[in-house]
C-alpha cells in the first residue's frame, strides 16, 4: 500500500514527522471512503507507539485542521465510535 502525503502536510511546521506520517496512513486507509474509525490502540499497535501518543498526534492534526473527528454515541451517551475525516 502506497501512502499519500500532500505537499502541504509534508511541510508543514505546525506538526512532527510522527504526525505527518499518521496523516498519510490515515488518508491511505480513507481513500475511497467518507472517514476511517480506528482506535488508538489500533493506531499505536500498527506504529508501535503509546495509545497516549497517537493521541496527541490525532488532536495535532485536528487542532492544524488536516483532519476532523466526530465522536458517534449511542441512546446512552456512551462513545461508539470516532470517526476520522481528512481535511486536505
């Protein structure tokens, strides 16, 4: 499977190499989709990184807006899942 980082996320100062790497996995598992829901325990398994740290990775993104999430809850209010959108 090829990644896809654009040029913009690839030079961006606002986020590390980490980051930019997560972003091109993420767009290449999207691809043909609206959005991908994977955990962080999902992500930091595949990277073999901390789920903390793919945490702050994901809120880098989405605080320098190449991604979205949308938390999906159930009648309860209990989280069934994150969706991840990218932006660029």
């Amino acid at each position: 499977m090829d990644w896809v980082i654009p040029e913009k996320v690839a030079t961006s100062t606002k986020i590390n190499s980490n980051e930019k790497l997560l972003y091109g996995y993420l767009k290449t598992l999207i691809k043909d989709k609206d959005y991908i829901a994977l955990t962080n325990k999902e992500l930091s398994d595949y990277f073999t990184l901390k789920p903390r740290t793919i945490s702050q990775s994901i809120s880098a993104l989405d605080r320098n807006e190449f991604i979205k999430r949308e938390i999906v809850r159930d009648e309860r209010n209990q989280v069934v899942e994150r969706r991840i959108y990218t932006l660029i």
